[in-house]
C-alpha cells in the first residue's frame, strides 16, 4: 500500500470519526455553556478550545507509552493549534457572529 492510501485510511477509519466525536461530546457542550453563561465570543471560544484540544490530543495519543516531556508539549501544542482552527472556522461558519451582534451593542439597565 502506498504512502497517500496508508495515510487516507488512518485518517478516514480513524481520525475522522475521533473528531467528530470529540466536537459532539466536547464542543458543542463548550458552545451550549458559553452561550448561557453569556461568554459565548471568539476570544472565550479560542481559549477553551486550546485547551481541550491540547488535553484530548495528549489523552489519545500519548497514553500508550510514557513519552518524554517534550514529546508531550509538542502533542499537546499541536492539539491546541488544531482546535484553535476548527473553533475559528465553526464560528464564522455558523453565523454565531451576526447573532450576536445585535445583543453586543445593546447597554443593561441597571
């Protein structure tokens, strides 16, 4: 099997269905918090997705064999940067920002 058929497979029988997992399970319970909380912003969304996309990133792929601890800070940065990206992308794909928009300019009495 070649390289790009080996690395399709993986992606698609494995790293795929892990991701849509860990949106279903981790970032839409982060979103639906956010929202009620009434932190739901880009600023908010990033920080909570670095970290849980470095702590799911290290839990599945670290957890086989004690590594060294750069080996971890590397997985661990590598898992932040990538959920970083899909928080970015989820937020202005769902429209999120022209929800709000009317909610953020709006002053509370009191």
């Amino acid at each position: 099997m070649s390289e790009f058929a080996s690395a399709f497979a993986l992606i698609s029988v494995y790293a795929l269905p892990v991701s849509y997992l860990a949106t279903l399970f981790v970032g839409l319970p982060t979103i639906v918090f956010l929202e009620k909380s009434g932190r739901l912003t880009l600023t908010w969304l990033i920080a909570c997705a670095a970290i849980e996309g470095a702590i799911l990133l290290v839990l599945l792929t670290e957890t086989r064999l004690p590594s060294s601890i750069s080996m971890v800070l590397r997985t661990a940065s590598l898992g932040s940067v990538m959920a970083v990206g899909v928080a970015v992308v989820f937020w202005y794909l769902s429209g999120i920002t022209r929800r709000l928009t009317g909610r953020a300019h709006t002053a509370r009495a009191g």
